[in-house]
C-alpha cells in the first residue's frame, strides 16, 4: 500500500529570516492525521536567510538528524561542540535529557537550504550527544547510501531507533530499489528533483510512504536528491 503526501499539502510558515514547510505537525501546524510515521516525528524543510538563524533553544528526548542540501549551517550546543555542516554531511544531535543549541546560515550572502528531522528515540533520559560525519560525493551518487542507523553500521552516524536513513543524488534516467523488509514500512522524501514511483509522478517536497510492501523501485525523472527511512 502507498500513500503520497503533496508539497502543497504540507504546513508552512513563512517568518522572513525562516520558510519552513512541515511535513508532521509541527509548531502551530496541526492536522492529526499528520502527526507523524511510527517514530519519524518531523521532516521540515528549511530555508534561512543569509546572516540569520535560530538562537539558543532547548531540546530534550529527540534523535534530531541535519541533512543540508545547499548552503552552509552553523551549529553551537550547550555540550561544547560547533562546527559548519554542508551538503554531504549529516549530523546527529541527541538531544537525551537535555541539550542547547544554535544554527546559523553561515553566509552573509547566500540562503541555506537543509532538512530537519526528528526521530522519537526508543528510550528517554539519554545522555546528550553529538555526532557529524561527511561523505564522498561519489557514494551518495546514483544510491541510497546509509547515513543513519541504530548502530552506526557503513559509516553512518547513530541514532537511538530501530531505523535507517538513506540519502542519496540520481541523474535522470537512474533507478534504485529500495528492498523492505517484513512488518517494516518506509518513507521517501523527494528533497529535489522528480522521480516516479510505481507510475506516480513525484516533485521536490512530496513524499511517499509505504505498508506491506516488499520493494520499492524509483525512478529518476531528471537529477533528483532523495532521503529514504527504513522504520518499525
């Protein structure tokens, strides 16, 4: 069984500094048939403005997953801990009994353009961490790389879950299948681009998920860049 989620359906909010679309609901977006897919909690799509950015915030029991698309995001937590993530790197904050931080665009000029994604993790009160790994252009080109999982498997970063998410670039006319397991179900974001799934017609920002599926073939229309979640 699929179930497509349009662009055009998600939440918006558009503050200036920050455009943001919400997949789940999220903030002051709301609809309970979107509250979330098993644990995945939140994809947003954001946007910020050159020189801008969140301030120091506070999260608490979330496995919360960074994947830029273009641009370049600052990032400062109450652990100590900073850097600058770019395309290519995912960076992992778990967010455990509590942790602080803040994301800047690191450009005076330029937007930054990422994927924000919160993942409920499978126990509460962890210790708070922090995990960024970049990836060879090469390896995310033409697949689905591995760049999350519950045990840090292929090199990717950890998250306390019973899931992986892969990522990945296709040129036009590439073709991957996603293999599902038994009782597992998956969810395909269409960060950018457009690609075909079973006949359906997919841009940048939808979504498909899937249930009792044992495969999943996608198809790239044109270049495209794709973030899969394998989940209980």
């Amino acid at each position: 069984m699929l179930t497509v989620r349009k662009s055009s359906e998600r939440g918006h909010a558009d503050h200036g500094w920050l455009d943001s679309f919400h997949t789940f609901s999220f903030a002051s977006y709301r609809d309970p048939e979107w509250m979330g897919f098993g644990p995945l909690r939140v994809i947003n799509e954001d946007r910020i403005a050159p020189g801008t950015g969140f301030p120091t915030h506070s999260h608490q029991d979330m496995e919360i997953v960074t994947w830029v698309l273009s641009g370049a995001l600052e990032h400062k937590d109450s652990l100590g801990n900073g850097g600058v993530i770019r395309p290519g790197e995912v960076q992992r904050m778990r967010a455990g009994h509590g942790i602080a931080h803040s994301e800047y665009n690191a450009s005076a000029t330029e937007p930054v353009h990422l994927l924000q994604i919160w993942i409920e993790p499978d126990a509460y009160g962890l210790e708070p961490g922090y995990e960024q790994i970049a990836f060879a252009p090469e390896s995310l080109q033409g697949q689905l790389r591995l760049i999350a999982s519950n045990d840090g498997r292929d090199g990717s970063v950890t998250i306390h879950q019973d899931a992986a998410i892969r990522a990945g670039r296709l040129a036009a006319g590439d073709q991957v299948t996603l293999e599902i397991a038994p009782e597992r179900r998956t969810w395909l974001q269409v960060a950018r681009g457009r690609i075909r799934v079973k006949g359906y017609p997919l841009e940048a920002g939808d979504a498909v998920s899937t249930r009792f599926e044992s495969a999943l073939v996608v198809e790239a229309l044109e270049a495209s860049e794709l973030v899969s979640f394998d989940l209980p």
